[in-house]
C-alpha cells in the first residue's frame, strides 16, 4: 500500500485547523491587525472561532479535537502571530 495514500487522522486534523484558521486571516486581516495591536483578538474573533472550532469538531470527531492540540496551536501560531493568546 503506498503509504501517500494513508490518511493519518492526526495529521488531517491538524491540516484542517490550519486552514480553517488561516480562512479567518484572509477574510479579516484588518481585524486581526487591530486585535494584535489592541491586545484584544480573542474577544475581536470570539464568533469566528466558535464557528470554525464547530466545523473541525464536525469533521475530525469530537473526542480526535479535544484531545490533540492542533486546533490550539494553530490559533496561537496563525492568529497569534506566535503569540501564546489562546
């Protein structure tokens, strides 16, 4: 079996939370700049995040996005700029 082929579930996750998370930078850069500066993203992208944690648990299974830390990371790699907000 070719062994690119195999879709590791871990590894779909944490594609999924990355792109998931980078969608909210394309659509709200300007938002994301003002949060960062403001020391307010958390609050400013409350409603996007809730949104999009709903699609990845939706996808990847409750019990794989609470246990690993993909979606976390991402936020506070992505969002965050390398920030630990999240």
């Amino acid at each position: 079996m070719n062994p690119f082929l195999v879709q590791d579930p871990k590894q779909k996750a944490r594609r999924l939370a990355r792109a998931l998370i980078s969608d909210m930078l394309v659509y709200h850069p300007e938002k994301r700049q003002q949060g960062i500066r403001d020391g307010t993203l958390p609050q400013l992208f409350k409603d996007e995040i809730e949104k999009s944690w709903q699609e990845y648990v939706e996808q990847v299974g409750k019990e794989l996005a609470e246990s690993t830390p993909f979606w976390t990371e991402g936020l506070n790699e992505i969002l965050a700029g390398g920030n630990k907000l999240f």
